[in-house]
C-alpha cells in the first residue's frame, strides 16, 4: 500500500509494508524540484536513515528493476526521437 500528498515544495509518497510479517518501517519518499530523499526508520539505532538521489538516479533505478544482470546505460533521445 502507499499514500501520495502534494506539499507546498515536494511530493512525498509512503510506502507502507502490507505483506508477511515481519514487517519493515515506512518508506518515505520526497520529491523535491532538485533531487529525491528517501527515508527509513531504523528501530536498532532509533534513527531516520535517509538517502539522497538525483533524478537521473532514480531514472537508473527504476529501469534497473526491469533488467537482467549486466552494466547499462540510459541515453537521451534528441526531440526528434533520436540518440
């Protein structure tokens, strides 16, 4: 399951773990206009760990997901569709 809420300077999306015990923390996810933070409660150090990503990251990421084993790269396309 996950919530999304438009802040006045990001977009923040929780991801809320709803499968088998055990559990995980929510993921809190921020967009902001110059990178995106993802955030974690650790209950061992009762700490927020927290990353930060370009979006160019992220694009990265979520190719990645989708992809077999191997070393990739994502190339712009010109606007009339060519590399």
């Amino acid at each position: 399951m996950f919530t999304i809420e438009h802040e006045f300077d990001s977009t923040v999306i929780t991801l809320v773990d709803d499968g088998g015990a055990p559990l995980q923390e929510d993921v809190i996810v921020n967009t902001f206009t110059e990178c995106v933070t993802v955030e974690q409660f650790d209950p061992r150090t009762d700490q927020v760990m927290k990353i930060t990503l370009s979006h160019a990251q992220v694009r990265d990421m979520s190719a990645a997901l989708d992809l077999p084993e191997g070393v990739y790269a994502i190339r712009e396309r010109d606007s009339d569709g060519t590399t």
